[in-house]
C-alpha cells in the first residue's frame, strides 16, 4: 500500500487515551502508515496495541527514552512523504486529517503545519505562540507573565490562519523530506522540542502555519499532573538550553539568573504552605529537585532529561 501520511505516536501508560487515538485515526479517510513507539509503558498499552490494531506498526522500547528519541525512532522507520507527530492523548476529528493533508499538498515542501487544538470541553486550547525570550522568564519569575501575557496571541488570532513564533508539539504536519534535511528533534530537549523543532524550520527557509480549518481534541496535562519533579525541572532547564542553542551563551547566563529566582521563589512559598496541603507539600519538593538539576547543568553542563 502507498501511504499519504505516516503518523508517529510516543506512547508512556496512557492506554485508553491512545485507544481512542488510534480509531479516531482509523476513522479517516487517508491511507495513513501508523507507528507506535512506547516507552516501556507498565500498563496495558502494548496488548492493546497487538490485540486491537493490527496494522499499527509497534516498536516497545525497553526503557524509557524520552518523547524526543522515541519521536525519532518513529520517524526513523516510516515510509510516507509526509510525517504527522501527534500525541497519544489526542483525537482527530472526522475528515481533518484529510483537510490537513490537502492544505499541505499546495504549500511548498518546507513548510510545519499545526492544527487547531480543543480542550476536552471543546474550547479552544492554545496551541501557537511568539517565539522565546529570556524576556519571557524574567516575568515568569515575577509572576508577571501572564499579566502581560508576552508569548501569548490573542484568543481572536486562533481564528485564522497565521505564522506564529512556535508550534504545540501534540500534532505537527511536515514533509519526511524536510525531517531528513534538518534531522529530528532535539533529545536533550523536554516541553521545548517543538519550539526548537520550528525554529530549525525557519533556519532552514521554512514556513510555520496554524491551520484552523482541521480540529484535534488534546486532553492535556496528565502526565505532568502525576511527575511533577520531571515536569517542572525539565520545562525549567529546557528553555535555558533553547536559549543557550539559539540566541547564544549570554542570554542563557541572564535568563539563569531569573531561573534561579523563580526556583527559589517557588520554592519558599510552597513550603511555606506545605503544611496545609499534600498538593503544596508535592509542588515543594518538586521545587527542590530542580533546584538540584539546575545547580548541575549550570556547573556541570548536564544535559540529561531526567
């Protein structure tokens, strides 16, 4: 069979969310190569997978080895001319991946291509943003970020098609040519691969689109929810290393200063609440790890996920 797209799915214990992925895939009418790569999940995933859809192709990993490689891995093997990443928490809506694939086909080749993104309740989930400042994490430290809201576009914007700074990595469109000319995305990267991913685009004389035409529902947020340490520490550490390959030593040096503050910030004002609240005690001692993880990169240049 020749396939139109090939769409690459990283699954961790998500089982049923990846279920209703993969028939919401099924359900289109596009001749779609599907691969799956887990990522040592310790639930059902796997038999799942083997059991219900057949036709999946399915690489387990036996360790976990990030989003990014395990992304690669997928991309690595697949055949289509045209490459769609999409999470596993995500359902696309009936006949939107063929609006997808018609709108790419009269783009030129180059090009990264998300679509609109609903939250669970069918509102609008944000999904493209300007592209990264330090600026952006000396107001974060503040507490002023989303006062000023300086990576944001407003709700309006998401009503039509535009070029934004960055892309949600939950599902990006682009041609396996372009992925072979400027390679996959970043491993050391976590929450930050896909403004680097977009970035690289534009190195490279590529074009970045919100499509609004095609719809696919994200029900975000869940595994940040039960790994907060991961979470935090690696959307931290993460933009400090954006910064660090694109805008150059300095700017890292100076947005490190407002990292440091917003750990530490953080950090005091969630033991201080810790005693009130398992939740507060959670967000401290996640707080606490990153601080670790932090100190470690700064002096060590670590750049593990972790």
């Amino acid at each position: 069979m020749r396939f139109e797209v090939s769409i690459v799915i990283v699954s961790y214990n998500v089982c049923d969310l990846l279920r209703n992925c993969l028939n919401s895939i099924v359900e289109q009418d596009v001749a779609a190569e599907i691969i799956v790569v887990d990522n040592a999940s310790t639930d059902k995933s796997v038999q799942m997978v083997r059991d219900e859809f057949s036709l999946v192709t399915l690489i387990g990993n036996n360790a976990n080895v990030g989003f990014s490689q395990a992304n690669n891995q997928g991309m690595d093997c697949s055949s289509a001319p045209r490459i769609l990443l999409l999470n596993p928490d995500t359902e696309i809506a009936h006949g939107d991946l063929r609006k997808m694939l018609l709108f790419a086909a009269g783009e030129e080749s180059n090009v990264l291509i998300g679509p609109r993104l609903l939250n669970t309740d069918g509102t609008l989930q944000r999904s493209a943003w300007k592209r990264p400042k330090p600026l952006d994490m000396v107001l974060e430290s503040l507490f002023l970020h989303k006062v000023f809201g300086v990576s944001d576009y407003p709700n309006d914007k998401f009503q039509e098609q535009f070029e934004p700074g960055m892309l949600s990595g939950a599902a990006l469109l682009f041609t396996r040519e372009f992925y072979l000319r400027i390679g996959g995305l970043d491993a050391r990267l976590f929450w930050m691969e896909d403004a680097d991913f977009a970035t690289r685009v534009r190195q490279a004389g590529g074009k970045v689109i919100y499509f609004p035409e095609a719809q696919i529902t994200h029900h975000s947020g869940q595994s940040a929810k039960r790994n907060q340490k991961k979470a935090i520490s690696n959307q931290l550490l993460s933009k400090l290393k954006y910064y660090n390959k694109h805008q150059g030593t300095l700017a890292m040096m100076f947005a490190s200063i407002f990292c440091f503050l917003h750990i530490i910030s953080r950090l005091i004002l969630f033991g201080i609440a810790a005693p009130f609240a398992q939740s507060f005690a959670d967000k401290a001692g996640a707080y606490l790890y990153t601080a670790g993880r932090f100190f470690k990169y700064l002096f060590t240049g670590d750049q593990r996920v972790t």
